[in-house]
C-alpha cells in the first residue's frame, strides 16, 4: 500500500511539472489516431416552452448521464490522468510503464454510437410520459476534439386518469383491493414505468405478508390505455392468463424443524433419527443436546398454523444470526402433499464454542507520549446452552513519555474484565418492542483495573454493572444499566505527588477514593447505517446517568454542611449527569460532506457531593475535540491551569461539570485514497460550583465569551479497513486571555503559528 500512495505521488508530481513545463497549451491530443477525435462529452438541448422549469432541469440532468461513452476524467478542469497517459509516449517499459497504468487513454470519437444514445434516451424519456419524445444526435469536430450535442423535443407529458384494480371476487383479489389505498399510482401523477415497476413490488410485498408464498410480481401485468385523450392514461392492474393456482393461494405453517448442530457436510435428505426433542410446537433436532430448546423458542417468529408472512421470514433468520451463535443459518419451506401447508426447515451450524484472541494497539500524543496496548480475550459462545456469551479479557498497557522535560513519568495499565451477555430479559420488570430482527440482550459485568503512574501514584478500580441492551431496529439502540458500581483507591501515592499536591492542590483529586453506585441510560439513533460514504443523515447520542439515588435514601449526607455519609466506611457520590450528542451530515454535490456536531453536557452534584466524580467529569481538547487544544489542557472557564507552567504541563488534566462543544468540517475527497479537510472547533467546559483553587472556572451568563475557537485543515489516508488521520490546528480565541485580548487572528504569522501549532495524529473520523 505504500508503494501505492508513493506511485500516486510521483504521478502527480510528473503531472504538476509538466503543466508547468509547458504551460496551458499543452496538446493533450497528441495519442488521438489520424483521422479520429478526442471526445470531450455531449451536451443535452432541450427545445420546450418549459426548458427552465425545475423538473426539465431535473430530466436534462438525467439524461446526460445516460449518455455514453464517458469524457476523460477532470480535476479541476483539468484531465490530469490523460497528461500522465501523454507523458508515457509510445513507449510501455519502466517508468512509461507505470505512467500509463496510472494514466487514462484518450477518450475517442470512434468510440461514440449516436444511434444508441439516441435510442437510450428516447425510450427513457417514454417511460417518464413522453409518448410523443423525439431525439437528434449530432457531433462537432473542431482541432481534433469532438463534441456530441443531443436536441430533446419532449413532447407533452401523460399523467394518470384513473387506476383500476381486478374485481373484488376472490381472496387474492380482496386482499390487492384491501390495499389499494397505498398504491404508488395516484391519480394526477404523471406516467412513470418506474413508479409502476414500483407498484408490483408493492403488491408482492403486501401479498407475501398475507400467506401467498408463491406468488411473485412478475405474474401481475399493468395495462396503460393511453387512447382517453388530453394527454391522460388509464392504468389497469391485472394478472397474466398463465399465473398457477399455487400462487393466489394462502399458506399456513405446519411444522417448524430446527436442526441445532447442523453440519454443512450432511446428507441433503433430511434424517431424525428418532432424537427429536418437541418443544412449544417446535421439534429440536439435536442429538448432541447443543443447545436448550427454550433458546428457539425466544427466538422464532413463525409458530405451528401461523400464516406465512416474509416479515416473520426474514425477522426469524435476523434473529438467528444476530445471535452470534451460528456461524451459517439457512432455511426451506416444503409444501405438503394435497394442501396449502408448509413444513419449515431451519439449518444452523454453530460457530466453535470457545476461542481465544489477541489484539494489539499503539497510540501516540501531541504530548510526546507514545505507547501500546495488548489484549487477551477469551471466549465461550454457548456458556449454559442458552446462547449466553461469556468474554473474559485480559489487558497490559503502557505509555511513555520518550522526550521533553518531565521524560520518564510513564504510565502503565493492566486490568481483567468478565462479561456474561444472555439473549433475553432474565429480569422481565418492563415490557419492550423486542419482535424486530434483533435479539434482546442482559448483560452482567465485573471487572478491575490498575493505573500506575511511574513515580507519582498507583490507583487501583473495581467496577460492575447488570443491564439490558436492545435495538428497535439497525438504527435506534438503547442501553439500560439497572446497577452500575465503581469503587476507585489509591494504593500508593509518592512523597514526590504530594509536594506536587501542596503547591497545587487540584492534583489531589486524580487520587481521591471514588465509590459510585447508581443507574444509567444510554440511546443511539445513527441514521447513517447502511448508507454510502458521505451521506446525508443525522445521529443523536444521549447518556442519563444517577448515582447515590438509593444510597442517598439509605445513609443522607449533606456536604455543604459537613456531613458526609458512608456506605462500608466509603463516601459516596451523589450527582445527576446527563449528555446529549448530535451530528448532522450533509452531502454536497457528488462527494463532498459538511459534518456538524454540538455537545451539551451538564453535571449536577447534590447531597453527598460538591463536585461530581474526577471520572465522571468533562474535557475537552485533542483529537477528536477541539483539535487547536490539547487534550483536558482547556477550561474549566477562563482558568488556564492547564497551560505551560512546570507543574501544570505535566499535569494538563482540566476537568469541569458543564460543557459545551461546536464542530463543523468541511470533507472534500481527492481521489478514492485521499481526503482533506477544513475544520472550525469551539467550546469549553465550566464548573457548577465555585472552587478557589480554579477561580474564573464557574459557569455564569458570560460563558459565551469564554468559548475557545480553533481551526485547521486536516488531510486523510483511507485504506478501506482504517482511516489515517493528520490534522493541523491553530487557536483562534483563548478564553483565559484577558478580555477583549482572547481573539488571537491579528498575531497569526509565521513566528507564532509554528509555536502555537499542534499536530494531532489518529485513526478513524472525529465524528
């Protein structure tokens, strides 16, 4: 791959030098055969009285897409990959070689077939409506280049008269009739063989949900009677004379067979062996006892005489494989002899019940700290025969601090986390929509964690949590944690990080016991799922999170009085948080995305607590914040004591209770590998309380004029499996300056911007 990226360089670089070479005369048809032509594209002439209205615009567009063959490729009106093929000559050794593989050949007339173009157009024009459109090609030659110009007579277009069903006898009949009231055909549309294509597959889909399994849209005809006159035409549906009996007829299931342990290398026939375990209407094949049968019984959607519905059909293999049990899952109907009845047949073959796997990582901070990270996970998909899956993972992590001042105050992290996920609610306190294609999920987790920071302290953490996850569909998620536990300890602390602490005592609160005991809910809506790469959508992301809720019921502090209260001779916190995170994407002309994003966040400590968690608090700054900012140096408000001081350099760890966040970038690819960027970042984080030691760090009505603004221009490498990221910002406003001082744009020059630079390198967008 990087071979690539340097071969795409030194193209372009040819390229660049070449057009400078010789200017913007250069002949780009010098490889154009003797008596051919460069074809530079065709152009679509519209002869109307309504050539400008919006929807001939809309069909003008249309058909120029249609029109073939395509010109040679242009970057900024210039076709750069025919230079490069212009460059090789006639020669196809060595570097010509590559410069025409990295190059595109002239685009020729010959290649050009107008008849075909016309006759492409003209019949696209007829299935829009325009029964009377008529089409002439013509081509221009003029220095070797060619041009193709397409004059379009639209004619008038035909709209809709009426639509006609079959004659309400009949079940089929009755059951087209019933929904007839949301057909695509609309009386007054105008004519559209798309929207009629579209009609059928209506129909189909709607049939299918009410039991005729085999009918199928091609048996349905659409007849257009377009002789009424004044330009309208009358739509009749009806079915092709030769549509078999099987198809207008409904069908039931009969019996639901579930082979459990099913190998890919078994006999096509299917054998019981006797060992058929029935369950609930189901039978169970599964001699090996695999799996309880209750497993399917949660998870199935069609049910002995249940009426075939392709919904249930789909929702039931969804459901299957969202399992993350089986590795493949296929399925038949049969029909019985003499009936409209179907057996089901459902095949699934399980992954490997337990595997063990490593991952490996590496970061690196605009801080000079680079490190890495190892991670053992081990594996058992089946862990009771309920499909539970149980993970237990394992993780070593370093970072180091290779150079600057402070060298040598490295950080290393190890933990171990067990996670048990079982496909259902074992705790059924509430009802939910949980019939779509995903499977409801509880999930218990325990884990613990230890941080030490090389000659400073050493903090040890144990955290569990019991809670559902669910989706309603691919878009909306929800995540309820009923308990969610957190206990943090020191567990040594140098004489070194408490004289540190004595010259500045915010330092004090990375080190202090935590004890967190509360619930939290957490929603995801993403409506890019699904959608192709700089789409237009938008995604919502809210957190609501409580803590010390019961525990303040059972032990009541107050600490603005001094009374703190303990639960096992711990304090514990008492705080409501709440997060709100929305991005909206827009998709501008072919391939270019503005994104957008604004955070909210809001921390309020009650009863047992001034301050809300050192962990549950707010940052901002880095890379994926405001990236002219580094990380957790910004805020709270207009305090700089995340700024370049001996202590606070090394100990940029601003923290706050209320934050706000702004981001737009701009994403304008270059080619299929390379984007760049051009991106505006503001926001900052407050305090909910006032705190002497971080004076000017409450939040108050002034806090739009303590917002930071930054801004930069990144550039990315896409490899399709990751996304490499460099963005280079620079701030623009400073909120801890002095007021009327914090707009810094009138000293951007070269001096300042390279002291004032920060590089933030990492994988995968900001958002």
């Amino acid at each position: 791959m990087t071979k690539k990226i340097y071969q795409n360089i030194l193209a372009y670089a040819l390229v660049g030098l070449f057009v400078v070479s010789v200017g913007p005369g250069c002949n780009i048809t010098k490889n154009v055969p003797k008596g051919d032509a460069l074809y530079t594209g065709a152009t679509i002439k519209m002869e109307s009285s309504e050539a400008e209205t919006k929807e001939n615009k809309v069909i003008k567009s249309t058909l120029q897409g249609l029109t073939r063959p395509k010109p040679n490729s242009k970057l900024l009106g210039i076709p750069f990959k025919l230079h490069i093929y212009n460059l090789a000559g006639k020669g196809n050794k060595g570097i010509n070689k590559f410069l025409k593989k990295s190059g595109e050949p002239p685009v020729l007339l010959s290649q050009l077939s107008l008849d075909n173009n016309v006759s492409i157009l003209t019949n696209t024009l007829e299935n829009k409506g325009f029964f009377h459109a008529n089409v002439i090609g013509d081509t221009t030659i003029n220095n070797k280049k060619a041009h193709a110009t397409y004059t379009v007579k639209t004619g008038p277009q035909y709209h809709i008269n009426d639509v006609v069903f079959p004659p309400d006898s009949g079940a089929i009949n009755k059951s087209i009739n019933a929904s007839a009231s949301k057909s695509l055909l609309k009386k007054g549309n105008t004519f559209n063989l798309d929207v009629i294509k579209g009609e059928r597959l209506r129909i189909d889909a709607d049939l299918k949900e009410k039991g005729y399994y085999f009918f199928n849209p091609e048996q349905l005809i659409i007849f257009v009677d377009s002789t009424i006159g004044n330009n309208l035409v009358n739509l009749y549906v009806k079915f092709k004379p030769d549509v078999p009996m099987a198809a207008k007829m409904k069908y039931r299931i009969n019996d639901v067979y579930i082979y459990g342990n099913y190998s890919l290398n078994s006999a096509n026939i299917d054998t019981l062996y006797g060992d058929t375990v029935s369950f609930r209407g189901y039978n169970v094949i599964d001699h090996k006892r695999t799996f309880k049968p209750q497993v399917f019984d949660r998870v199935m959607m069609f049910s002995p005489e249940d009426l075939y519905s392709r919904t249930d059909h789909n929702v039931t293999l969804s459901r299957l494989i969202n399992l993350g049990t089986f590795k493949f899952v296929k399925n038949r109907f049969e029909v019985l002899s003499d009936s409209f009845k179907l057996d089901a047949f459902y095949y699934l073959t399980p992954l490997p019940k337990k595997s063990i796997s490593a991952e490996i990582g590496g970061l690196t901070k605009s801080n000079n700290v680079t490190g890495s990270e190892l991670t053992l996970k081990w594996r058992n998909r089946n862990t009771f025969k309920g499909a539970e899956l149980l993970t237990i993972s394992t993780y070593f992590g370093t970072e180091i601090q290779y150079s600057g001042q402070f060298s040598g105050y490295n950080t290393l992290r190890y933990g171990a986390e067990a996670n048990l996920t079982t496909p259902r609610f074992l705790v059924p306190i509430f009802r939910l929509n949980t019939e779509g294609s995903y499977v409801p999920r509880t999930s218990v987790k325990l884990g613990y964690d230890v941080l030490a920071r090389q000659k400073l302290f050493t903090l040890n953490s144990f955290r569990g949590e019991f809670g559902y996850v669910w989706k309603e569909n691919i878009r909306n998620e929800h995540e309820l944690n009923l308990i969610s536990i957190n206990y943090v300890q020191p567990l040594n602390v140098t004489t070194e990080y408490q004289k540190s602490i004595a010259q500045k005592p915010l330092l004090k609160r990375a080190i202090e016991e935590q004890f967190i005991v509360g619930s939290n809910y957490n929603y995801n809506y993403n409506q890019l799922v699904d959608k192709e790469k700089y789409a237009s959508g938008i995604y919502f992301n809210g957190l609501l999170d409580l803590s010390g809720n019961v525990a303040g019921l059972i032990a009541k502090g107050n600490v603005s009085k001094g009374d703190t209260a303990r639960i096992f001779g711990v304090p514990f916190s008492q705080y409501i948080k709440t997060e709100a995170d929305f991005r909206y994407y827009r998709k501008i002309g072919l391939r270019n995305q503005l994104a957008n994003r604004i955070i909210i966040g809001f921390g309020y400590p009650y009863g047992n607590s001034s301050i809300i968690p050192y962990s549950k608090q707010f940052f901002i700054g880095g890379n994926n914040s405001l990236r002219a900012f580094r990380s957790r140096s910004l805020g709270p408000g207009k305090f700089n004591g995340g700024q370049r001081t001996s202590a606070r350099q090394l100990f940029a760890d601003m923290t706050g209770d209320i934050k706000l966040e702004l981001n737009s970038e701009l994403r304008v690819p270059l080619n299929n590998m390379f984007s760049t960027a051009f991106f505006v970042d503001a926001g900052n984080i407050w305090l909910y309380n006032n705190d002497p030691n971080q004076p000017g760090g409450k939040f108050s009505k002034d806090f739009l004029k303590e917002l930071a603004v930054g801004a930069g221009v990144g550039f990315r490498i896409d490899v399709t499996i990751l996304l490499l990221r460099l963005d280079v910002a620079v701030p623009l406003r400073i909120p801890y300056l002095p007021e009327g001082q914090r707009w810094v744009t009138n000293k951007i020059n070269f001096p300042w911007v390279r002291d004032n630079l920060v590089f933030n390198l990492a994988i995968g967008y900001p958002f």
